[in-house]
C-alpha cells in the first residue's frame, strides 16, 4: 500500500510542476502574507507611537498623555524600534531639551504633533483637564484574522492544486490507466490528502510566522490543519470529479470560492443567535478551529469540539461523493 502511494504522489509532483497554474496556487498566499505583513502595520497606526528610554521617569510618564509610549533600556534599542515601518517618534531628554529622532518617512503631520507634544509638557500648567476611555482591548485583531483567512485560503488552494492534477489525468487518459491496475478509488484519494496535507502545513506555517512571528502555538495550528484538511480533499474531489477540462475546472473554482470564503467571513459579524445557521457548513467550524489558535488562545473545549465536528461532517460529504463520483473516475 505504501509504495501505492508513494508513486501516485510523486507522480502528482511531476505533474504539478509542468502545470503554472499550480505552481501559482502554492505561492499565492506566501506571496498575499508577506505584503500583508508589510501594510498591516499601516492600517493599525490609529495613533503615534512615542519612543524614549527609561532614563527619565517623568518625561516617559508625561508622554503616556498622548499615546503609547515604549521605552526602552539602551538607545540602540529605541532607535531599532523606530525604523520598524509604522510610525515612531523618538523624543529623549537632551540636557535642558529635547531630542527628536524620526525615520523621515512618517505622515506630513508628525513633525508639527511631536512640537505640539513638547510644547504642552514643559508647559507650567496645562489649558485644560481631560481624561480619556479606552474602548476594547486596545489591539487590533487584523494580523490574526488575516492569518486565518490565509490558512483558509491554503487549505482550498492544496484543494484545488489536487483537483487540477485529477483534471490533468483525466485530458491525458492517465485515470484510465490507473483504473485498470491494483490501485483503489481509496488509494487514490488517500494520495491527495497527503499532498493536501503537506502544503496546507507548509502554506500555513509559513504565512503564520511571517504574520506573527514564533509566538503562535503552532502545535495547536498543526493540529487544526490536520483536521481541517479532509475539507482540502473534498474539494480537489468535486473539482476533479466533475470539470473535465481547465476551462471548467476554473469556473468551477470561481463558483465555491465564493462560498468557502464568505462563510467564515460573514461569521464574525453575524450576531451569535444567528450563528446556528452556519453551524451545517464545515468551513464554519474550520474557521472556529482557527480563531481558538489565533485569538481565543485559552478555550480548549471549543477548539476541540471544532475540530471534531469539522472532520465529521467533512467525512460524512467525502463518503457521498465516493459513491457519487467512483463511476465518473471509473475506479473500482
């Protein structure tokens, strides 16, 4: 059975890589998470960031009026933090002054807010009283939801790439082939879902750290791949099973990525008593999987109930579609 498998698969590798189609489906969303890394933290500056060192108590004190202020030990460090890409003021004791350091790529505003900030703290008494409510926790969530959608996107992708190596086959007469030697339909779909698999993992991991770093636990996100990717499988299934070309197969791709993705999305904005709707689609708990990984860190429960539930009712379409589908790919 092992060497089965092993020749489907590295017959499907041989395959994968005359095909640019594929090729593009495995680097699309690497590619979206890198520039996504690089405009996020554009989108998150709601407001200046204040860098100074931890040398003067009151200044670092004084500042905490007008934003998030970091300090930092050692002036190597701070100057470090203010080349990163989102907007970051130095403003250091200098003597009587003050010293301010910018990268020089900042909003035009900055300059004229920085002399507005020194300017209202070396004042003897300030205009007026003031006091401020924080809305929220103070952070916003767009990295982790990007990451989930990526590794949604990944998921369908390793689908996709499986159901345009069914349709290559199926062009160029190998599954008639393959149907007349000892390979089984489970021998065949087995094969898939270990590619599916392996560049779910890989997409994943790699668009994860880019987003975030090593802070994830990614034991949590390996195990929520693997029970998310029978959905991969399903889908390389429907696509191979019934386009019996590219052409159709690229439609078909354009008809259920709308609703493998909308779904997810549409769930953090429907209101909970409206949830139980979603609750028949497997990529709704797919979703939920990943939201227990990268936000709602500590529900154990809830994220292995997602998982449960997701392979299960996966399974339930997987088992369908092989009586459905074992005549059109005419295996045994």
């Amino acid at each position: 059975m092992m060497k089965k498998l092993k020749n489907l698969i590295l017959k499907d590798i041989a395959s994968a890589k005359r095909d640019n189609i594929v090729i593009y489906m495995v680097i699309a969303p690497i590619i979206i998470a890198i520039l996504m890394s690089i405009f996020i933290p554009s989108f998150e500056a709601s407001s200046v960031i204040l860098v100074t060192d931890s040398k003067d108590d009151r200044l670092t004190e004084n500042l905490k009026d007008y934003g998030e202020v970091i300090s930092y030990d050692n002036r190597e460090e701070a100057i470090e933090r203010i080349y990163q890409r989102d907007d970051a003021i130095g403003i250091f004791k200098d003597g009587d002054g003050f010293e301010v350091i910018v990268e020089g790529n900042e909003k035009e505003d900055v300059s004229g807010l920085t002399e507005a900030i020194i300017f209202d703290i070396t004042k003897e008494s300030k205009l007026a009283q003031y006091k401020y409510t924080l809305l929220g926790e103070g952070r916003s969530l767009l990295k982790e939801y990007t990451a989930i959608l990526i590794i949604l996107m990944a998921i369908m992708m390793s689908g996709m790439v499986a159901g345009f190596n069914i349709i290559f086959e199926k062009e160029s007469g190998a599954i008639r082939a393959l149907s007349i030697t000892p390979i089984r339909l489970f021998h065949y779909l087995a094969s898939r879902g270990i590619i599916i698999l392996f560049l779910s993992l890989f997409i994943s991991v790699i668009s994860s750290i880019i987003l975030l770093g090593f802070s994830l636990d990614y034991a949590r996100l390996v195990i929520g791949i693997i029970f998310s990717s029978g959905l991969g499988i399903m889908l390389g299934f429907l696509i191979g099973g019934i386009a019996d070309n590219q052409i159709k197969g690229i439609a078909l791709v354009k008809i259920i990525a709308l609703p493998f993705t909308i779904i997810p999305i549409a769930s953090i904005f429907i209101p909970g008593r409206f949830k139980y709707f979603l609750y028949p689609f497997p990529n709704y708990w797919m979703f939920r999987i990943f939201t227990n990984v990268f936000i709602d860190k500590g529900d154990n429960l809830d994220f292995w109930l997602s998982n449960i539930i997701t392979i299960a009712i996966t399974a339930m379409l997987l088992l369908i579609m092989m009586f459905s589908f074992r005549k059109r790919l005419r295996f045994r």
